[in-house]
C-alpha cells in the first residue's frame, strides 16, 4: 500500500506545465499600489515555479533544465541564474531558506517515487533528510525547529505540524492547499482548505493549535500578506487586495496587460514590500504555436504534449467528434507518420482571452482547404478544439 501511494505523489502534488517566474517592483502611492519594471527572471520553455525572497537581493526558485528540476537561484542586481544544486535521480520543489541558517530546505522527487523533506547547503547542494516518516508536499518554515506542512495521507493532502529535533507531527486537519505563510505582526500562519467548491483561508497558531477563519477566495488557492496585513489574491492576470479588519470585500490591486501573464499562481513579496514575485503560465499563443510546429514537422510526441488527457474535439461548435488523448493518437498517428506533404498554415489569428482563433490553410495529399480552429487553453494545455469548415 506505502509503495502505491509514493507512484501517486506526483500526480497529486507536483503538475510539470511551462511556467515562468515573474518578478516587479510595487511602491503604494496614496491608497494605491504601484507595479512597476516586469521582468522574467526564469525566461525558459519549461517549468519554473515556487518563488521565495531568500533575502533582498536573492530569489531561489524550483527550475528545470535538461529533463530535471534543480533549485535555481537568481541575483537581483546582477540578473543572473545559478544552480545551488544537480540531482540527477530527483528534483527539488518549494524551496525555502530555513531559519537562522544559510542553507536551504527543499521536497525532494526521487525518479524511484519518493518523496521527502531536505536540506540543502547554499554554497555545496550537499544534503541530509530534515522529517522522517512524513511525505511533505508543501511546507513552511514557522521557526527554526517547527515545520507547517501539507502531507500526502492516502488520497488527501493533511495539515500537519512538526517538531524537528523531536521528529513528532501533530496532524490538524485534511483537505488543506499547498499555500502557507505567516501573518504579519502575529504569531499565526495562514493556510488554505477546501470547502466544498471552494478555497477558505484560516489562521493556525501552531504553538496552541487554534484555528480561526478568515476568509474564503473561492477557486484560489494561492495568496500572501503585505507587511500591512492585507491580502494578495491572484485571479488569472489580475490580483486582487483584501484587508480583514479594514475592507468589506475584495478589490482590484493590479491588472496586468502583458499577454504572457496568465493563471498567475504562487504569488509572494519581501519583506518590505518593495518586490513582488509569482509564477505565470505559458500564454494561449506559444502554446499553440508549439503544437502547430510539431504538426507539420510530423513529430506526434510534441504534437500530443500541447494537448490535456481530457482533450475534446469538435467539428462545428456543438459536435463532438471524440475525446481523450489516446484516441487523438489513433486519429494523428498514421496522418503524421504517412502523409509527407502535411502541412498547415496560419492565414489569421485572434488571441481573446485563453482562446486563440486560427484562420487555417491545410494540404494533405496535393490538395488545399481552409479551415476556422478554435483553440481553448487551460492551465497551460490545450482542452478543446472546435473546427469549423469553409
């Protein structure tokens, strides 16, 4: 039974899909918020997620390269990424700086299905198991000895509160989100729980284990506190500001217009608020750049990873023609493997939103006909077309 649950940590915990790590100054002018001077700090064609300020001048985040997912740090002045790490059997997740050390800690995703709880030395990537006995998904340093974590219990990731010296966890509660952070001018931390359809925010004081709600965000998981004590929501490429002893309700803190942010995700600032960081998905266009490339190269496998498992297909608006991944193999398989002079070419796109509108030109077999793709993109993968013919 163990081994089973450990195959099924990375479907439950950690999703590969292209994003990149984003990163701004903000200053609050008046009652408003300012953001400022974008930059991808990442700016790589593969996953890059799990910001955290190590200090002001640094950034550590979750990287891959080369198929494996390392622990990369970015410098701030000088704009350059480095790797603390090479694990070649594994890869590294959430990284954190612990607690009155230098050194970092870190999931690691063995390629043998474990998972567990490390510390890494910032200069060496040297590293030694911090919990025994627990599958830590997500965590969060509260002091130098106490682990807030979210764990893998059967089918359930469970709230959990750890002693390091003692190697004790109290478990509080299942169901809970990946986002952890202390509550500014508290002894709290602040964690997510599902409720039905919807994301709750409570408070944990992990010294006397009390809970408290704060509130709900909805289908949003991911949040952080200003120093102030207000709220950060992202909702696809806004974010959203709520103070709980001040506001009635949620309002707007900023819009972003670049069509490369979408899905923001695993937001977070420093400790002064004059930087802010997060995670945003690849944008509709690339995504179906991508898959329009591996079509008329003929290469099914880049073809297919553009698409969801779920993926739907639809001849006209309403019809669906079939589902699934391993039947549109079936249908593009032998096309792309016998057909030399496939080919399709873009006569006009539309970008609205996560759907790109393709005006098509395809040539199969010496002849030509056009075509209207409808493309819908979500969390960073293909879910439905829709085609119309001319």
């Amino acid at each position: 039974m163990k081994k089973i649950l450990l195959l099924l940590v990375p479907f439950i915990s950690f999703a590969q899909v292209n994003t990149d790590v984003y990163l701004f100054d903000i200053q609050k002018k008046g009652s408003e918020w300012i953001v400022t001077n974008p930059k991808n700090i990442s700016n790589t064609k593969a996953y890059d997620n799990q910001p955290h300020f190590y200090d002001d001048n640094t950034i550590i985040f979750s990287s891959t390269r080369n198929k494996q997912t390392d622990i990369a740090k970015y410098t701030i002045t000088t704009g350059k990424v480095t790797f603390i790490n090479d694990t070649p059997k594994g890869g590294e997740y959430s990284p954190q700086r612990i607690p009155n050390s230098n050194n970092i800690s870190a999931v690691r995703l063995d390629t043998d299905g474990k998972q567990r709880f490390y510390e890494y030395d910032i200069h060496t990537g040297t590293n030694k198991e911090i919990i025994k006995n627990l599958v830590v998904a997500y965590p969060l340093w509260f002091d130098a000895n106490t682990v807030i974590s979210s764990a893998i219990v059967n089918d359930s990731l469970e709230l959990n509160v750890t002693d390091i010296k003692l190697q004790k966890s109290i478990a509080i509660m299942k169901n809970v989100g990946r986002s952890f952070h202390k509550i500014p001018n508290s002894n709290l931390i602040s964690f997510m729980k599902k409720n039905n359809n919807r994301w709750d925010v409570l408070s944990l004081n992990p010294k006397t284990l009390e809970k408290k709600f704060i509130t709900s965000t909805i289908e949003n998981q991911d949040i952080c506190w200003l120093p102030d004590g207000t709220l950060l929501i992202p909702n696809k490429n806004m974010i959203f500001k709520y103070h709980p002893q001040k506001d009635k309700g949620w309002s707007l803190f900023h819009r972003f217009s670049d069509e490369e942010i979408n899905n923001i995700t695993r937001i977070t600032v420093n400790k002064d608020a004059t930087k802010l960081a997060f995670v945003a998905e690849e944008s509709p266009r690339h995504i179906v750049k991508k898959q329009l490339e591996a079509y008329n190269k003929r290469d099914l496998e880049a073809f297919l990873a553009t698409y969801s498992e779920d993926i739907k297909v639809y001849t006209y608006l309403d019809k669906l023609n079939y589902e699934g991944k391993e039947k549109m193999k079936l249908v593009y398989g032998p096309m792309l493997k016998t057909i030399k002079d496939l080919h399709c070419k873009v006569l006009n796109r539309i970008i609205k939103g996560n759907k790109v509108i393709d005006e098509q030109q395809i040539t199969i077999n010496g002849k030509s006909f056009k075509t209207v793709a409808i493309y819908e993109v979500n969390n960073g993968k293909i879910t439905t077309v829709r085609f119309l013919k001319q």
